[in-house]
C-alpha cells in the first residue's frame, strides 16, 4: 500500500464534497508581487480526518475573495504529476485545522475550491505569482523578483513541504514546513532538506 493510498485510508473521502467552484462568488483581491514573504505567505490545505479542508498559514489578515494558489507536488520518488488549483477565501475561524499540525502563530481559514483530492495536501500560496507552470514535472513559479520551485518528500512519520528559489547564482530554500502523518511511512527526503541555514 503507498503513501496516497494510506493517507485515503484516514481522510474521509466526503471532504472533496465540501469544496465547490472557485469561479463564482468573491472577487479576487489584488496582491503586491514586491511584498513576497514565504513564511507568513506560504502554508498548507489539507482535509481533516472529517473530510473538512482547512489552510493553515502564518497569514492573519486574508480577507473573504481573497484569491489562494494551491499546489500539489508528489512526494520524491513518486509517479504522479504535480497540480495547480485556486481556492479563495470563505471565511477565518476560531480555532486551528489541526491541532497535531498547529504553529503557534498560525491562522486558520475556510475556502471554496474545486477538483480537490482529500487525500492530498496543498501548498497554498497567498502571494500571487505572476507565471506559475509545470515545467519538466516540477511546479515553477515567477513571485516578485525569485523564480520559485516547490517540493515535497516524506521522513519516518510526515511530510517535508518546500519552496525553493532558482534565482542564480544559488538554489536555496526559502520555505519549509512539516506535517505529521502519524504513521509509518518510507522516508524519502534527502540531506539537503534538513540542512540549517535558510530559510
């Protein structure tokens, strides 16, 4: 059994139900390209183990419209294809997603979005790229001055989650985050995503 079909196993599959078309409802708010900061822009949309998606991000002041990329790359080593959806903002709630996955300056928020896969996790973007594409089965995306590539990969019992700028002369992290599975999985990520230093 892999990783997809365990993490299947353990979300409610009703949950892609509770998503619907990000095409009608709010306008999408405009954002600054220039104002780029990965760690309060950059954060993750997952199901619960109810089914319900939920973002979590540093971010605590997206307004309802507010327009979210939502990016799914497969974890090394696996043949899937990456993703890019949209989602908008619902509304703000009181309390966390997920307790197990909480930062304690976390925000939480509802969004409408479609063709989600609940057993997926999303990076989600708040800062509007100007180009984001698959190119040679990596997403790659322009945001202000950086050109931006994202990773995922697994340890013993999570997710690695990353964002990575590809502007010369280095490749260096700019973004990180893990998410706990809670169970065994076969870990897959590399030194270079434990390495200290950025971000």
């Amino acid at each position: 059994m892999n990783f997809y079909s365990r993490r299947i196993g353990r979300v409610a599959l009703a949950g892609a139900l509770s998503t619907s078309s990000a095409s009608d409802g709010f306008a999408a708010q405009a954002v600054s390209l220039t104002a780029l900061d990965p760690s309060r822009d950059f954060g993750l949309f997952a199901a619960d183990s109810q089914g319900s998606f939920c973002l979590s991000i540093k971010h605590g002041e997206l307004k309802p419209g507010r327009e979210i990329v939502l990016i799914w790359v497969p974890v090394e080593g696996e043949r899937h294809k990456p993703e890019i959806r949209r989602g908008k903002i619902i509304a703000k709630l009181p309390g966390p997603c997920d307790p197990a996955n909480a930062q304690s300056d976390d925000s939480s928020y509802r969004l409408e979005a479609s063709r989600i896969a609940s057993e997926r996790i999303y990076i989600a973007v708040a800062a509007q790229p100007s180009n984001v594409r698959i190119v040679s089965g990596e997403v790659s995306a322009r945001m202000g001055n950086q050109q931006l590539t994202f990773r995922s990969c697994t340890s013993t019992e999570g997710l690695h989650f990353s964002a990575w700028s590809m502007t010369r002369p280095n490749k260096l992290p700019v973004w990180r985050r893990y998410f706990y599975l809670g169970y065994d999985v076969e870990p897959t990520c590399v030194e270079r995503d434990f390495e200290e230093g950025n971000p």
